[in-house]
C-alpha cells in the first residue's frame, strides 16, 4: 500500500481536529520539530510524556500520510 505525504495545510488540519487545544504555531512547528510537538502537547494537554508519544504514534498510525519530522 503507498501513501501520499500530505500537504502542511491538510496536515494541520488533522492534527487540530485532534488535538485542539494547540496552537496555529505549535502545528506548524511541530510538523518540523517532532520533539517540539511533543513538548507542546504534553503542556496545552496535561500529559505526560508517555501518553503524548502514544498518542502521536495511534495518530500516525490513523494518518500514515502525515509525516513528523524526527530531529
């Protein structure tokens, strides 16, 4: 099965409808800087580091089209 990568606009669409509570900046951001993201979700959501990491992998695993970078 191939997967289109998506564009930064659909990608941040997905991931506000997720998680709602971040911000235009902590998407846009965090689709460059995957550690970054997950500081911010862990502080706009109250959790803890763990749960962010598995709820990002159950959300890349729903989007396999949706690519954050790993720097």
């Amino acid at each position: 099965m191939s997967h289109t990568k998506l564009s930064t606009e659909q990608a941040a669409s997905h991931v506000k409808a997720e998680w709602s509570d971040l911000t235009d900046e902590d998407v846009h951001h965090g689709l460059r800087h995957r550690e970054t993201f997950l500081d911010r979700l862990c502080h706009r959501h109250h959790l803890g580091m763990d749960e962010a990491e598995d709820q990002l992998k159950a959300f890349e695993k729903k989007n396999p089209g949706l690519v954050f970078e790993r720097y």
